[in-house]
C-alpha cells in the first residue's frame, strides 16, 4: 500500500469503524455509560469527545513515529517491560474476546430478528472477517471506510428522526432513571468508556499510522474520526432520552427504529450487522499482527485458526461476553492512556 493513499478520511474512517460496534449501535454502551447519568451525561460525552480526538492523535503518532506494524513495540516502548507486559495481555484478551463478542452478536441477530439458526450469523461473520483479514491492513482499511458512510448515515437519520418525528418531549424524560448505572461517577463512567474503546482501537491505530507519511493528515483524521464518534454519540443520547421505554430494551436504537417504521427496523438491523462486521474485523486483525506480521507466511494460517477459535468461543453468548470482558477491558485501558499521556510529549520523529 503507498504510504501516500491513506487519506484523513480513510484514517477517520477505519477510526470510526474499529470503535463503533455491537455495544455502540445497539445503544446499549451509550445508554449504560451515559444515560443512566441523566444530564449528567452530557458532560460525560463531552469528555469522551475531547478522550477520542486527543487520545487518537497521540496513538496514530506513535505509531508513526515507531513505525510499528503491531500495537505491542508501542506498549512496551511507553510502559516499559513490566507495566508493558500487563497491557499487552489485556489487548490481546479483550480484542479476542470482543471478536467473539461480535461474532456472538452477529449470531443473536439472525435468531432474534430472522429467525435463522444462531450458529449460522456467527458462521458467516467469523468468515467475512477472516476473507477480509488474510486481504492485510489494506483490506482493513477498504472494508471499514465503505462501510462507515453507512453507518454514520443511519444512526443520524435514526437519532434525528426519534427527536423530532417520535411523540414526546426530550425535556420531560431528561432525569436520572431509576436504574443504576454500571459506574455511579458519571466522569470515570466517561473515561472507562473512552479507555476501553481506545484499547481496541490501539491495535489497528498503530499500524495505521506506521502507514501514513503525513503527520497533518493523522491530526485531521483523528479530529474527524473523534469529532464523529462524539457526534453519533450525542444524537444517539438524546434520540434514548425521546424514547424512555427503549430503556428496557436489549437492542433500544431497534425498538426505537421499530417505532419509526418496520422499514427502518429492517434497515437498521443490517447497519447493526455492518457495524459488527467492521469491529470484528478490526479485532481480529489487531489480534494477529500481535504474534505475526501481515507479510508473514504464517498470517494466512493464523488468522484462519484465530477466526475459528473465535467462533467456538462465541458460543458462550453475546451478553455474558460483554458482560465479564467490558469493565476489565476499560481499566487496563486507563493504564494504557496514562501510559501514552506520559510518554507523547517526550517522542520526538525521527
């Protein structure tokens, strides 16, 4: 791939793709991290924001500035041996364990909402991700960026249409709700959101940005990348806070489109399969660069047995999954983050 071709959209993009998933187009993460904190809330995702374009300049940099194909040089290049090891374990562990997680929920939606058998969603996505990873970071990059466009297409025209089509009004439903949230501080329930989706995303950030030539180009497309997570964020905060009763929903953004229209319902439902796609995709490509580089021999083989025990271990279901692997995931994270705020000023390019 010419260093020259990866666009700041393309950067923002596969950005984007490797951070929304599952959890992120369900509603589920934004209405757990941010709802629950009522206008609270608000402050929290603006945190986030600033988390997201701050913290995703600092990673492409890095990567950059190590020229690393995998996220592992840069860990231990900031934390050390020691703290570096304990890092580089929670990647690896949460990357494989949410790459089953999204291929448990590509599975739950074929049950859930077309009644096909759940082993075969999770077939046919462990195998796209794997046809896709073999391609290496090109390939990444080519499925995430033409899939993101839709994505950030439907949950806006979703959200906007909840605030204003939808009966109600925003400002009589905006309170703390009785359920309590996963993390009672609205500002660490901000930071563990933003840690966790930033571990993940380390581990395509980095080799990404050994990728990019242009130092400008990843500042633009980390600002565009964080300020579109923000701003599918926000919208996807207040279309909930229209829709209070979507609360007491597994999927709320699909209740919420099934209030709309079936036709919307049916749409949104494959942007859902879409967002998993990319996420899985991302996962499973940051898992393997981990042991071996994309111009191995062995990339092929290890990809294919990675998406295999990644689908066995799906069964485990999708819920359970997210479950155990998000909070551990979003406190190793903030070992890492304060790891990079240490170490960003004193990198210097080569």
């Amino acid at each position: 791939m010419r260093k020259n071709s990866i666009s700041s959209y393309k950067i923002a993009a596969t950005y984007i793709g490797t951070v929304v998933g599952a959890g992120f187009a369900s509603g589920q993460e934004i209405l757990q991290f941010f709802v629950y904190h009522g206008k609270k809330g608000i402050l929290g995702l603006l945190i986030v924001t600033l988390l997201f374009v701050f913290y995703g300049n600092a990673i492409l940099f890095l990567g950059n500035c190590f020229r690393a194909s995998s996220y592992k040089r840069v860990v231990f290049e900031i934390a050390g041996p020691i703290i570096g090891k304990v890092i580089d374990i929670v990647i690896a562990f949460f990357l494989f364990g949410a790459l089953s997680a999204m291929i448990a929920g590509a599975g739950a939606i074929f049950k859930e909402q077309y009644c096909l058998p759940y082993f075969l969603g999770s077939l046919i996505m462990a195998v796209l991700a794997v046809l896709t990873v073999i391609r290496g970071m090109e390939g990444v990059i080519s499925a995430v960026s033409s899939v993101v466009p839709l994505l950030l297409t439907a949950v806006i025209v979703l959200s906007i249409l909840a605030i204003f089509y939808l009966p109600g009004e925003i400002y009589e439903n905006f309170f703390t709700p009785e359920i309590k949230p996963p993390v009672k501080n609205f500002i660490l329930s901000a930071i563990l959101y933003a840690s966790y989706n930033l571990l993940t995303a380390a581990a395509v950030l980095i080799p990404l940005g050994s990728e990019v030539e242009n130092i400008e180009g990843i500042r633009k497309g980390a600002l565009l990348g964080g300020i579109g997570l923000g701003m599918m964020s926000f919208l996807m905060f207040f279309a909930l806070i229209k829709v209070p009763v979507s609360f007491f929903f597994e999927v709320p953004m699909l209740y919420i489109a099934s209030r709309i229209s079936p036709f919307f319902k049916f749409v949104y439902t494959l942007i859902l399969i879409g967002e998993i796609y990319t996420t899985a995709v991302g996962n499973l490509y940051g898992f393997v660069v981990r042991f071996v580089t994309s111009d191995s021999k062995r990339f092929h083989t290890f990809t294919i047995i990675a998406g295999g025990i990644a689908l066995i271990s799906s069964r485990v279901g999708f819920a359970n999954l997210v479950h155990y692997l998000y909070p551990i995931a979003g406190y190793g994270g903030i070992i890492l983050l304060l790891s990079i705020t240490c170490k960003i000023h004193s990198v210097k390019l080569s």
